[in-house]
C-alpha cells in the first residue's frame, strides 16, 4: 500500500498540477507573449473608444452617401426633363 511520502506527493501532483496549469501558465503566457491577459470579450477603454468613434464616422458617412443619392437622383430628373423639352414634338 502507499507509504505516507509516496501519499503526499501523490496529492501535491493531483492538486498542484491543475493549480499550476491555472495561475502559472497564464503568467508565463503573457511574460512571454508580452500581451496582456484578459478573459474573452474584454476589451480595454482605448479599443472600446475606438470603435465607437469608427462607428460614428461610418454613420456620418452612410448619412452623407443617402445625401449624394438624393442630388444624384434629383439631377437626373433635371436632365431628362430637359431632353424631353429639347425634343421635337411628334406631328399628329
């Protein structure tokens, strides 16, 4: 049967090992990697920011774009209004 040492270090491996794999590597990751460690979905304020403002522009620009539709379509009544009165009319 198990001998106190071999029960003890038998523990310390079930026990530590997982502990390990959970503080130590996470550690050595980001030391090694030079990034930071964060759960999934965590973003830091300066990226949140960042998307915000891209998003505002992108609205602005969207609302600018409808704006340049409408003149464009306005100004292609203007000319086939114009090529309609420039035409001759047909004789009855």
């Amino acid at each position: 049967m198990f001998k106190g040492i071999e029960l003890f270090f038998t523990l310390a491996a079930a026990v530590g090992g997982p502990l390990l794999a959970i503080m130590v590597v996470p550690a050595l990751a980001k030391r090694l990697l030079g990034k930071t460690a964060r759960w999934p979905g965590e973003a830091p304020r300066a990226e949140l920011d960042d998307m915000r403002e891209r998003l505002s522009e992108l609205d602005d620009m969207a609302r600018r774009v409808a704006e340049l539709e409408e003149r464009v379509d306005f100004a292609e009544r203007l000319l086939a209004q114009q090529r309609e009165a420039a035409l001759p009319k047909p004789r009855a």
